[in-house]
C-alpha cells in the first residue's frame, strides 16, 4: 500500500477586516444606487431643479415668459412652489419610506 501526499494549494487566507468591511460596503451601495427605485426618485427629485433652471434661463434671454392666468411666473416663484406642494408633501415621505 503506497501513500499520496497531496500537492494542491493551501486555501487562500481570510480577508482582513477592513478588506471584507469595504467589500460589503462597496456590494451594497452598488445595489442601492442603482435599483430602479433609487434611479426614479433620482429624477423626480431632480425635476423642480431642473425645471426652475430652464425658466432662468428662459428670463436670462428674455424670451417669453410663462405664464399661469395672465401673471407672469418667474423661474424663483416657481421652484418654490414645487418645493412647497411638491417636495415636502410627496418627496420627503416618499424617501422617508425608501
């Protein structure tokens, strides 16, 4: 009767703490970031943004402003109305859910 002595490798070692710490760190804010839920409320936050900065740029060239029954509506008027009726009662519970 003969005896094999294995050859293979020995396994590899443990990460250390910090290694496997930033791993899972690193695997999970990859998966929240871009769930389609994150990228959704990503746009839906960025929407008044977005709006209020094409309506100063509109009034930045004096183009035709917009207008809501005959008044002229500005680029600030306007963001903060979204902020009021649209951020703090949809946005903020929404994302306090998320």
């Amino acid at each position: 009767m003969s005896t094999r002595v294995s050859t293979s490798t020995p396994p590899p070692a443990a990460p250390s703490l910090l290694t496997a710490s930033f791993r899972i760190f690193d695997l999970s804010l990859g998966e929240m970031l871009w769930s389609r839920r994150s990228v959704f409320l990503a746009l839906v936050v960025g929407g008044p943004v977005l709006i209020a900065l094409i309506c100063q740029t509109v009034e930045f060239f004096n183009l035709p402003a917009l207008r809501v029954n005959g008044v002229r509506v500005s680029g600030a008027v306007m963001f903060g109305g979204m902020i009021w009726a649209f951020y703090l009662r949809v946005i903020v519970p929404l994302l306090g859910g998320f």
